[in-house]
C-alpha cells in the first residue's frame, strides 16, 4: 500500500515511526505492507516510487527543518506535483487546520480523490467547511474517506458512536472537544486568573499558534461540525454553529459554579441546535473531566448515556488514530 | 429469524418489547425479520413456530407469574425439550447467573450450540466458569456466540475493546463493574454506614438475591473473566481471579481516602495479575464515578489511556445489547 504524506510535524513523524515500529506486526496480523513513496512539508519534498527511508526522513527534517534535503537534487517537487503524478493508493493529510479557506488541506484531498487515491485526514479545516461535499466528492470518485483522529486524537470517539452503538439511535450528545481550554479552565478553577492560565497553557505548549482557535471554540466547534455529520446524518458546516468562546470567563463565574458543586467547561452540544459555549457542568457528571482531558456523552434511545474520555490530543495518540484508519482502508477496499 | 428466549424475566421482557416496537425498523435498516418461537421460564414455557405474540405473552406473565398459560394445553414441554426439538436459529440465554455450576444456563447454551444454533448470552455463570471451552465448542460447532449484555449492560464495553481499539495492543485495564457496590460506597462515601447503604442500596432493588454476588466480588469477577479472555486472550476461569469484597470496608477507610482526595472503589484490574479489590482512587482519575454507574480505562500501546462510562444494568439497557448481538449475527452468518 502506497502512502503520500501530507505535512511531516509531529504527528507525521509520529505516523512513519508508529509504521516503522510496527511493520512486521502489521503484515502478520492485517497483511498490510504500507510503504510511505512521498512525503512534504511547507518548504519541500521528498519521493521514492520504492518507498523512502523513514530514520533517514527523520534525520533529514531535524537538521534542515524541511524534509527537502532527503535527496541530493536540487529542487524538489511541490506538494500538489505529486499528488497529480505519483502513483500511490492512500494520501494522508496532516497539515495545519485553517478555518477561513482551508487550504492547503482542502486542495490536497480534492485532488487525491479526483485521482482515486483513498483519503485519511487528520486535518479538521477541511471537513469543518464543506464536509457534506467532500463525502459527496468521495462517494462520486469511490474512494474511502477517514477522518478519525480529527475528534479525539488517539480516543476512538467517532468509532465508538457510529460502531460501538450500532443498531441505536443516538439522540443527543455534548462534550469537551478541546484540552486546551480544559487545561485553562481547570487551572482557573484551582485559583489562577485567565492569563495566568492561559500563560501556563502555553509554555507547556498546548496552544495552537493562533490562539483564537482553542479560546475562540473553532476548534471546539470543527469537531461538533465532524461529529453533526458523521453520527447525527446532518448535512452543516462551520457556519451552523453558535459559537462562544471562554474569553469571557472570569473567577467570579468559575466561584459561582463551584458553589453549586459544578464547573465551568466549554461544551460542544447537538440537541436541537448546534452549539459551543461556556456551560456549568455538575462535578458528578462524567462528563466534568479536568486538565487536557476531553470526553464526551452520547445519550441513546435505548442503551442509556455513555461517556467516553481520553486525551484528546498527542502526536503518537493521533498517530495511533491514522493506523487504524489505514487499517480500516485496507479491509474495507479489499472486500470486493 | 427464529428465536428461542431462555428466561422472561426483566431482560427477556424488556427484549421482546424492543424486538416489537422496532420490527419495521430492523427490516428496513437491517433486512432483520425476528420472532420469538419459544419461550420458557422456571415454571413452563410457550411455543409457536410461526411467533409467538409478544404483548399477550407479557399479560400471560404477568397474571401467572409464568409463560405457561399462554396457550390452553394442559402440559407445556420443559426448556430442554424447546431447545433440543424447535426449529430457531438463535438462542438468548437470560436465565439467572449462578457460580456454583451455572446451570441450568450452561446446558442450555451447550445443547443450542451442538444443534447449530447461535447463542447470545446475557447470563453471566457459563461465560465465568468455562469461557475457554464454549468459545471451543462454538467454533467446533461453527456457531457464532455472543455476550456483549454480560458486562457494562447497555454500555458496550466488550464492543469498544475489541474494534474501537482495533490495531492496538491493551496492555491493561481496570474497572468500576458492579453498579451496586459502588452505590454502596457512593453513600458510605457521603456519611452511610455499611450496613444502612446496605439497606438502602436493597430498598432500591439494586442487589442481587443472594448479596454475596455483589458484596463479594463474584459478580466484579465474572465480568473480569469475560474482558480477560475476550479483550486480552487470556484463557482463564473465576478460580483464577483474587478476589477481595467491600464487606471489612469502613468508615475509618472511607475517611482515610477522602483525606487523600480518593475515594474507595472496588475495582476489577487486568494487569499482570487479575484481582478484583477495594482501592483507593483519586477523586480526578476518570474511574471514580458515582452512585450505580461502571466505568473501566483501558490502557493501549500507543493510544493511551480511554475510560468509557455508563450505566451498567437496567432491563432495556441490556435488552439493547442483545439486539446489537442479534444484528451483528445477522451480518456474520449472511456474509459467506
């Protein structure tokens, strides 16, 4: 099976060296011989039709911050190059999200589909703005589309609801889709103001480089956009939601809930409307995790209300979220 | 599809009601067409091999406390004659859990599976007492045998294991299993003594008929079995469990832990050693939940650790997990 990878950070690296590490364990158990034949970041590429080393890979982006230098060429091919020319079955993107266009994750997907190459995302953008089209795109060029590490990182929350509950019918849910205000809000809860917490969240590097999109809910709200989708059958985009974000949180709040035994918690909620705002949760609920743990409630018809909690981020956890994609890929397009 | 019920108490009852309300449904999504054949309880039983009709079976059950006067026949035929004679194609043990010899649930589920019936189980005591040799004997006999009831109730615990966390190696886990222990603890928690939580926990109709089950530890134990071979591979029996009940626990060990921010819960754990014991857990980790609810976090290679929590009993709840069995046996055995 062959792999283009889109973007090489640190869930891309992550992705080659979980490969690595698992290859023989993944012939044996899946008969899955993935092989990794072109890779790029913002300032180069890298291809090899026979598949590329992935500790020289590795070595390579540490030293130059660019994955370019991997051969001796001197210009290397742009990303959009080799997902038009280089044959390969599956094209991973793992580029930054972005809420305002989506590029260059958008175009990447597109373009694979078009080609008939199956598509794994763990960028959210593109979903959050036109996820009824590209199931659309998907569907039409008949290639399969996974986006499981875009909601919960390595914490299997789209599985879980679309399989596990097989047969029911799910009603509702809410949850806490992003750590990093988690993280912020449970620090204010124990006593720090907003700033100092917020400071804290990024020195310990949890925020995203622009930081509107964990204080402001979009990412919060991306994950709703994916989740309304894939498990409610609703056709929405970014736009749907109601969106508050938690800058307006102060200790006055926070104390007010804590006297009710409750906390604070930026919660993502389809029922009826789609929302993300700041909620008083009880702190018996399940759903009140603390730290960077995310988590989340599904009430059905029948079977009552689940919560599921895991860490919703990390470069291996959202790695491990990929394989299992690709694995899932690889049963599913040799069935027929 | 043909069914024949073992047991029409809560379960049973809850399961036929749900088979009823959503007939067209499971016909429409599924291609699911199912009907009671044969249902027995400890005092008689009742056959129709074109389907019994459930809402008069329920009255018959209700006025006489047994099945048996649904039809005007002076005798009805016992339960071993339904399953050894009746044409079905599943059978769904619900009888009553025991560990001495799990009987008569063990004879039931052997003589359906030599006939070639396949076997949903939500009867706890032959899963406990001898996993290893009915997955041996489903497989010789080329049934498939199913029993996501038996732990978590509605919650799908088994489920989450074994695909959610596809392609991932557990390599631990441990767990609240049993609601009514630690709704016990819940209220000793909160000031109770024992004996009164006791009490409380039985006004409610929280404990079992014979209490040892929940006060012991064997129903804890039983649903460590089944996650242990089910989940780990492991081939062991409930002689293999350490087990350690809450009945020495007290209000001297309740204070002790809040003092440290934990509270005690009697936790089932599979980790090197299979024990189930009263531990101290910290009030933050995602395991301590409140009142009857289950909760168990399992702990993967790569994708780090995830709890999944619910309510772990209820007849409708559990009624729900036997349904996801009989879809999931439907797409199984149409697949070749």
């Amino acid at each position: 099976m062959r792999i283009i990878l889109c973007g090489f950070g640190v869930v891309g690296q992550s992705f080659a060296k979980l490969l690595e590490s698992r290859s023989e364990d993944l012939y044996a158990r899946y008969g899955l011989k993935p092989r990794i034949v072109g890779v790029f970041d913002r300032n180069g590429s890298a291809i090899d039709p026979s598949g590329l080393d992935i500790n020289r890979l590795i070595d390579v982006k540490k030293k130059h911050n660019s994955v370019k230098k991997y051969a001796d060429t001197k210009n290397s091919i742009s990303g959009i190059e080799i997902i038009n020319d280089l044959e390969a079955e599956v094209l991973i993107e793992t580029t930054e999200s972005n809420y305002k266009d989506a590029e260059p994750g958008m175009t990447h997907i597109i373009s694979a589909m078009k080609r008939g190459m199956h598509v794994i995302s763990v960028n959210k953008g593109p979903l959050a703005l036109a996820f009824p089209s590209l199931m659309e795109i998907a569907a039409y060029n008949q290639v399969l589309f996974r986006f499981s590490g875009t909601v919960g990182g390595g914490t299997p929350i789209l599985d879980f609801a679309k399989n596990s509950l097989r047969g029911e019918r799910i009603i509702s849910f809410s949850g806490i889709l992003n750590g990093t205000t988690n993280y912020i809000l449970t620090n204010m809860a124990n006593g720090m103001s907003f700033n100092d917490a917020l400071d804290d969240a990024k020195q310990k590097g949890y925020v995203e480089a622009d930081e509107s999109l964990d204080l402001d809910g979009l990412d919060a709200a991306a994950k709703l956009v994916i989740l309304a989708n894939w498990i409610m059958g609703m056709k929405v985009v970014m736009s749907d939601i109601k969106i508050t974000g938690i800058r307006k949180i102060d200790s006055v709040d926070i104390k007010r809930a804590a006297e009710k035994n409750s906390a604070i918690k930026l919660i993502a909620s389809c029922n009826k409307e789609l929302t993300v705002a700041p909620k008083e949760i009880s702190t018996v609920d399940p759903l009140c995790v603390s730290g960077t743990l995310n988590a989340i409630s599904f009430t059905s018809e029948h079977s009552g209300t689940q919560t599921i909690i895991g860490r919703g981020a990390g470069g291996i956890e959202t790695a491990s979220s990929i394989l299992r994609d690709l694995i899932d890929i690889r049963n599913e397009s040799t069935k027929t």
